[in-house]
C-alpha cells in the first residue's frame, strides 16, 4: 500500500508539470518570453521523472547519494525554475546570468558535489523569486517559497535525518504545489495584463 502511494506522489510529480507545459505553449502572449514557460514546466516535470529513474535504483527507499539520475534531477530542477525566472525579464544581461548560474549549477554537480549545486539552486529560486514578485506582484505567488522551498526543504531534511520514508512521500504534493502556483499567477496575470 505504502509503495503505491510512494508511486502514486511521484506520478503526479511528473505529469503534472508536463501538463501544464503542454497546456502553456502559446499561451501568456502579454508574458516578454512566453516561449519559455511551457519549458519551465517540462524540465520540471522530467527533474521528477529522473528521480523516479534514481528511485528505481535504490528500490524506491529515499538515499542521499550521487548518481546520473540524479544529477539530471537537480540540472532539469535548475533549467526548468530558470526558463520560468527568465521568461519575465528584460533585462539582457539579468538573463545572461541566470543561465550562467543554471550551468554552474548543472556542471558543479559533478566537479564538485551535490551541495555546491544546491547552493547555486538558491540563487536560481532568489532570482526567480524577485523577478516575478517584481512583475506579477501576485500574492499568491508566496506559496511557491512555502511549498516550493520551505516545506519541501524541511520534508527532504527530515526525510534524509530521520530516514522515515512518510517525509517521502510529502516531498511530491508540496512540489506540485509550488507548480500549480506559477500556474496560476500566470493565469492571474492574463486577466490584468489585457
């Protein structure tokens, strides 16, 4: 019962984000590059697939390691917040270097180790954060930080220190949480941009 659910939160991880990728192409025209949107959400549902290919490795059991799968976890975690971070700006040299950061992030995985990588991940969210707070000032948008970062950082951590694998299968909705809210600032955002 227990795998099923574990199944089940990482499932709707995926299709979910590559729904509403789906579901975003040609779409928010008022958006300065809305090509990147449906992007953002695809890369963020294949970083969930990629973790359900880690899992199958590790017989579904949460392990804090390194591995292929889950390096492509955190690079397609990193592009997909990025295509959403520069959808929004203008600014040339702002999107020059979100991208930069996203392959700092992507490369340092490796070179380094996977804490480097978070690291780079939280500039990406910061990045993110302000400028589409400074753009759709939407405040529904404070759920991304509280599913998307606090809480799934705080089931992640529980998950890795206690080992109990009901942080597990939390760590899904309140990422998908954090998903549906970009969605829906930028549905919101549709109605007060025409």
């Amino acid at each position: 019962m227990f795998f099923s659910i574990l199944l089940l939160v990482h499932f709707q991880a995926a299709i979910i984000p590559i729904f509403l990728g789906i579901r975003s192409v040609n779409k928010f025209k008022h958006i300065y590059k809305n090509k990147f949107i449906p992007f953002g959400f695809i890369f963020l549902g294949l970083a969930s697939i990629s973790e359900m290919l880690d899992h199958t490795q590790t017989s579904w059991i949460y392990v804090d390691h390194s591995s292929l799968f889950n390096w492509l976890f955190y690079s397609f975690l990193s592009l997909g917040l990025t295509c959403l971070s520069i959808s929004v700006i203008k600014n040339k040299f702002i999107q020059t270097t979100n991208f930069c950061i996203t392959l700092c992030s992507i490369i340092s995985y490796f070179l380094f180790d996977k804490t480097i990588a978070l690291l780079f991940q939280v500039i990406i969210s910061i990045f993110l954060i302000i400028n589409w707070q400074k753009v759709f000032k939407d405040w529904l948008f404070i759920l991304y930080p509280i599913f998307g970062i606090f809480f799934t950082t705080f089931f992640g951590t529980r998950l890795s220190i206690s080992g109990n694998q009901l942080w597990h299968v939390l760590i899904g909705p309140s990422g998908t949480i954090s998903v549906l809210t970009f969605y829906l600032v930028l549905k919101r955002s549709d109605k007060k941009f025409t």
